[in-house]
C-alpha cells in the first residue's frame, strides 16, 4: 500500500513535477544541441558552429524553458487558490439567513471544488462534486416536494454516486472521494448540528487522504482547517 501512495503522488499530472520536467528539458536539449553542432563541425567544416554559438543557442533554449516553468508555477497556484476559495464560500455559506441562502453559497464552494479537481485531472472527484451541485440545488426545493424528502430518494442519491465512482475510478483511493462525498450527502440530511458537525469531519478526513493522492495540497490545507474548526466547535459546545 505504501509503494502504492507513493506511485500514487508522484504520477505526473497537470502542473505537477513542473521544476523537473524544466530540468530535464534544459539537459535533453543541450545535449542535443551539443550533438548537432558537433556532428555538423566533423562533417562540413564550413558550416562549423563554434562554441559560442552554441552557448547562445543553450541560453535561448533556457530562458524558454524558463517561461514555460515559471508560467507553469503561476498556473499551479492558482489552481491549488482554488481550494482555499472554495473554503472562504463555505465559511461565508454559515452567515446567510436561511436555509436557501446557505446553499445557494455553499454551492458556489462547490463550484470550485470541481473546478479544482478537473485543472488536476482528478476526475472522480470532479465528477462527485458536480453531482453534489445537482443534489444542493434539489435541495433548495425539498419543502415543496415530497420525493426529495423521502429516503428513497437518499438511496437514489447513493447509487448514483457510487456509479460514478465506478466509471471514473482512478485506484483505491477513488473510495475515500466516495466515502467524502457520501458523508457530506449524510450530513445535509441530519437534524441536530452536532450530528452534522461529525459527519462533516468524516467527510473531510476523507478528502485529505484523496487530496493527498492526487497532489491537492490546496485541498489539504482547507480540509484540515474545516476540521480543526469543526473539532474546537465541538468542545467548545461541551464545555
């Protein structure tokens, strides 16, 4: 299992490993610069490329690449600032005055959850998430019907989820977005707030492990937050 978490986080996927891939870039192609020029001065002395011409040619190959990795830095952080935005939502979600309001906001924390995980090629997260979306906004409308009240449709809800688990599983880990994404759906469905508050800490533990598999270090530190302000709650109520 640890080879395993291992291979895990350090599969290559979008901005990921960007300081390396740059790396390498620079030595495969000076080295083949070398080599061209090398063979064009044995084979054609005329068309010789001296070494200084060479060293410019290195220098522009790695002040390219240099863009392209620094482009790629600034891409990354905003796509882990994603995780901390969907954070900042989800806080503000608890200061709206009813119950529409606070889904409504908390579906915007949603939004950039699944925004998050499609720029990290997380597709069972991305695709959990945006059915979560569907089920917040049914949600808004389950005073008035029925059938979203009913169990049935809970049940619905799980299937429908674990489906879509099994169409984009990405490996073991693919269970712990699943087990989140199920928690959370739980909790929406409790009536007293402390009930909520620990399946909400069961959700977000399990979306540390998956954020920790796929490279969400933004996830990682927004998770622990909620968690830790879910958790001082919680002894703060009992004291």
């Amino acid at each position: 299992m640890y080879r395993h978490i291992v291979n895990v986080i350090t599969k290559q996927k979008v901005f990921k490993e960007t300081r390396l891939l740059y790396t390498d870039c620079v030595l495969i192609l000076s080295e083949q610069v070398e080599e061209e020029c090398s063979s064009k001065v044995q084979q054609t002395p005329v068309l010789a490329i001296n070494n200084s011409t060479t060293s410019a040619i290195q220098k522009t190959i790695q002040r390219t690449l240099l863009k392209i990795y620094k482009t790629g830095m600034i891409a990354s952080l905003f796509v882990q600032s994603l995780a901390l935005v969907a954070v900042i939502f989800f806080g503000l979600s608890f200061h709206a005055k009813t119950r529409q309001g606070i889904l409504m906001i908390n579906t915007l924390s949603l939004l950039m959850w699944m925004i998050h995980f499609w720029l990290l090629g997380a597709w069972t997260g991305t695709f959990l998430i945006g059915l979560n979306i569907i089920l917040s906004v049914l949600l808004l409308f389950k005073e008035r019907q029925a059938w979203i009240r009913s169990m049935f449709f809970v049940f619905a809800t799980v299937i429908l989820l674990f489906t879509a688990t099994l169409l984009t599983w990405e490996g073991w880990h693919s269970l712990f977005a699943l087990c989140g994404i199920v928690s959370i759906i739980m909790a929406k469905w409790q009536d007293h707030p402390d009930k909520i508050r620990k399946f909400a800490v069961i959700a977000s533990l399990a979306w540390i492990v998956y954020d920790l598999c796929i490279g969400s270090w933004g996830g990682i530190t927004s998770e622990t937050l909620i968690v830790g302000a879910i958790i001082f709650s919680l002894r703060k109520r009992k004291s």
